[in-house]
C-alpha cells in the first residue's frame, strides 16, 4: 500500500490526476480506495470518485470489428461474381454469420431476391455503420449515439460495466514521503519536546468500535418477559412452575380428565419410568372427593362412573399442561379463600408427532381469576382487555370442550398479515367438582385460560418453523442479532 500511495503522491507532483491521466488497471479497486482515503485523511490529498459506464465487446462483436459485419460480409459475397450468390450456399461460404446477414441485409435493402439466388440492390458499397460503432465502443468504452448504444445491447453485442476513476489533487499535507504517525503521546514526549517535530494521527471520531460480545437473550425469553409485564400490571402474581414431573393426579385427575381419555394414553403423554409411582397427596380428604366425583359424582355431578384406578392416578408424568399447576396454586387457595389472580409462563411436555409447529416440549402462557359470582362475561371481558394490551384488538370466541372447565371457548384472534382468523388460546370456567373437591366455596369461580407461547414468538419473528426458534438447528445469529421485542400490530 505504501508504494501505491508513493506512486500516486509521484504522479501529483507532476500534475493533478484527473480521470484519464494515470491508470492504475489491475490494482484492486479496493486497496485504490482504501490508499487514497488513508492520503486523504493525512490532508496529503483531496480526491472524488467518479464511476461512469463501461461498455465491452462480446466476442461476436470482436469479430464484427476484426472482420466487418454479418451483413456487409454478406454484400461482399454477393457482389464477388457478377451472378450473385445462391440461396443455397450462404451458408457455405458464411457459416454460421450467413443466416443473420442475410437477415440484416434485407432489412437494409442491401440485397434482394432473384430466382434461387441473392443478387446486389446498391450501386455502391454502404459504409459498415455497425462494424465503425463496435470499434468506437472498442475504444473509448462508449457511443454518443444513445440508441444505437441499446440497439447494440439488445443484439448482445456489446455489455454494460462500470469505470471508477478518481480525480486527485494536492491536499494542504501534500508531501513526497510519508511520515510515520504517532498514536500516543507519551509523557517523555512532552518532557523532551520531542512532540513539536512529531506528526500525530488524528482522532477518527466517525470510526466503529468493535462489535462487543455479550449474552443475548433467546426470542421466547423476550416475548416471555413481555407476557409477565402484561400480567404483573394486570395484578397478577406468578405460580411457582418448578415441577416438570407431576402425579396423574395432579396433571389429570383433579381436572377430571377420566382414566380412559385419550390425552392419557402413552402415545400423548411421557410416563416416568424411574420412579414410576408418586406418593398420595398430603391431603387425604380431597385425594378422597376427587374419587368419588369420578367414581360416583359429588357437588352435583354424576360422575364419569367407573372404578377409579389410585395406582394409575399416582403414575408419574412430565405435565401435559400448565393447568397441573393451577390446580395446586387453587388448592392452596382453599386454606383461604378468596378473590385472585395467578399466572405462569413455562415448560410442558406432550408426546406429539415433530412437524413445522409443533415440538414435544413447548411453553404454555396460562392465567387464572378467581373472584366471587363471575360470569362468563366477566371472562370475555378480561379476555378483551388482555389482549389488547397485546396490540391484538380483534378476538372471536368458539365453544369448546374441556373435561375441567364448562362453558369453554378457544380464543381466535384476527390475523392482518395471514388474513385470516387463528386460533390463540383456550378457555373456560372451572367446574364446580373441580373447585368445591379442593374445599372453595360454592359462589367463588375461577376462569381459567391458557396459550403457547411459541406461536406469539413466531408470528413476532416471522418464523414459519418451529425448529428456526427452538433446538439444535437455531441460527446462533438470529438469536444473538434480533431486536428487542414490542408486541404490537403484528399480532393483530
Ligand atoms: N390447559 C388448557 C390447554 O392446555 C388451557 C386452559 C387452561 C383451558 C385453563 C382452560 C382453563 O390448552
């Protein structure tokens, strides 16, 4: 780089460089830029680059130059006997030129037709007008004539480029060598004097600092943060949600989930296999009530009405649903009741088929109200408010079926950027031999609603699979590079 910058600080000596003096082909226009910038910001010179377009000659056109165009070549062969040339041996005598010239030289009117034969319709050979443009272009790298130019380029014979040249001058640095620039500015400098003789790097106050390494926080740990915000100014207060392994009973029975349903089959829940089984639950008198609601029917349900299995309901399990921790959160609440609101945001487990959306480990999002007399407005209602919060303004509610809460609805939201209406969540109001079993009173009801999390984070994220944001085919950079999350309209 050093000689590079000697030789340009040369070549302005003798005059300024403007864009034709001094060619520097064949160095990389890159290290030009780079010496000419470092010059520059030594003062040593000014310099602009200018770029202009560049155009070169395909090999056909080459042969056109070399040899006189298809149609000319064509007009001399015609005209070499006094016969004319025959239809059949232009290809002979042109090869594969013979076809287009023949072509081009109809066009203009060089030739006609005579029996099998071409024969001359011009007293005078015509100037070769392609052949004389192709050697402009050759030459100077363009044509004035603008038409002609994209006339050429549509016959591909000539291609477009680019020229960057740079105009130098003398900076108010300029000098014939190049001094060596201090950094630092000791203290011996300033003792001895010696800094008066010395030239100094100036300070770069535009330049990028390093890229610093730091942690990144995953995507869903950014949505999971927004969600907790929404709730804690919603006054709620979150469920400890650190047991991933629960007893049927916890995760199903006191749902009432019945021992035959399918959700419990092995193909759609973990078991544990060491240890297999959970001891009973501490409390004696409940584990007892949620027998007999299944068994019998109590608080006014009939029941499902089989013979409740104690072996199957104490096997253990990786939960299903974050609900599992409701159900303890509200058993708690039992001991003194009264109105609350609860949430969670954690890890469930379902054993379910890998595709684009689904993984068999995933996040549930889930809250619970427990008030006195709430109806199933109040839920729609609350439902509205959380949402919006979200930026998410448009819901719809369908009738579902849960085993735990009744009337139950799956929440759809409206989706601008898919246009269409998605589902979001379930929801519902937990059934009385849900709640009085556990010992709350009768009037004290509790909505109950969950939601994945993943699916928020890939509509945020424009993700369409599941496994860009979760396990081991994650983009480290995506994790490390995305923005800070807002929930807002794309949600909507
Ligand atoms: N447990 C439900 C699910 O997994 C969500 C839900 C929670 C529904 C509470 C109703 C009440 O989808």
């Amino acid at each position: 780089m050093a000689e590079l910058q000697l030789a340009i600080l040369q070549a302005l000596s003798v005059a300024p460089i403007d864009d034709t003096a001094v060619s520097f082909a064949g160095v990389d226009p890159n290290v030009l830029q780079g010496a000419l910038s470092s010059l520059a910001s030594r003062s040593m010179v000014k310099f602009a680059s200018i770029e202009v377009d560049f155009w070169t000659l395909t090999p056909e056109a080459d042969e056109i130059v070399e040899k006189g165009s298809h149609e000319i070549r064509l007009l001399d062969e015609v005209t070499k006997s006094l016969d004319g040339l025959k239809l059949a041996d232009v290809g002979k005598v042109l090869g594969a030129a013979g076809k287009l010239g023949q072509l081009r030289a109809f066009k203009n009117g060089w030739v006609k037709k005579e029996g099998d034969k071409l024969v001359s319709n011009v007293s005078e050979k015509p100037a070769d007008a392609t052949a004389k443009d192709l050697k402009t272009i050759k030459t100077t790298g363009t044509l004035g004539d603008a038409k002609e130019l994209a006339e050429l380029r549509k016959r591909k014979l000539v291609i477009k480029g680019k020229l960057l040249s740079y105009k130098v001058e003398k900076g108010s640095e300029f000098a014939l060598e190049i001094k060596k620039l201090e950094t630092d500015l000791t203290p011996e400098m300033l003792l001895n004097g010696a800094w008066k003789d010395m030239s100094f790097k100036p300070y770069n106050f535009n330049a990028e600092g390093a890229p610093t390494r730091s942690g990144a926080l995953h995507p869903l740990n950014k949505v999971r943060e927004e969600f907790r915000q929404i709730f804690f100014a919603m006054g709620f207060t979150e469920m400890a949600t650190n047991k991933f392994v629960e007893s049927g009973f916890w995760n199903f029975d006191t749902l009432f989930v019945p021992q035959q349903h399918p959700a419990r089959d092995l193909q759609d829940t973990f078991y544990i296999k060491d240890p297999i089984k959970a001891d009973p639950p501490a409390d004696k008198e409940y584990w007892k009530n949620v027998h007999e609601v299944h068994e019998k029917g109590k608080y006014g349900s009939i029941g499902y009405r089989y013979p409740w299995n104690a072996d199957e309901s104490l096997r253990l399990v990786l939960r299903t649903h974050t609900t599992a921790v409701s159900t303890h959160v509200l058993h708690k609440l039992a001991e003194n009741p009264g109105p609350a609101r609860f949430f969670s945001i954690d890890r469930v487990f379902r054993n379910e088929a890998v595709d684009a959306t689904h993984l068999a480990e995933f996040h549930q999002i889930e809250g619970v109200i427990a008030d006195y007399d709430l109806t199933l407005g109040d839920l729609i209602g609350f439902m509205d408010r959380f949402f919006k919060r979200m930026g998410v303004n448009k819901l719809r509610f369908k009738p579902a079926y849960n085993p735990y809460t009744e009337p139950s609805m799956e929440i759809f939201s409206w989706h601008a950027g898919l246009n269409k209406w998605i589902e979001i969540g379930n929801s519902g109001m937990f059934r009385p031999e849900m709640l009085e079993s556990m010992g709350l009173p009768k009037d004290l009801r509790v909505h109950g609603f969950g939601l994945s999390l993943e699916r928020p984070t890939m509509i945020k994220y424009k993700l369409s699979n599941i496994r860009e944001l979760v396990g081991h085919k994650v983009n480290l950079d995506f994790i490390e590079n995305n923005p800070a999350v807002r929930l807002d309209e794309d949600l909507v």
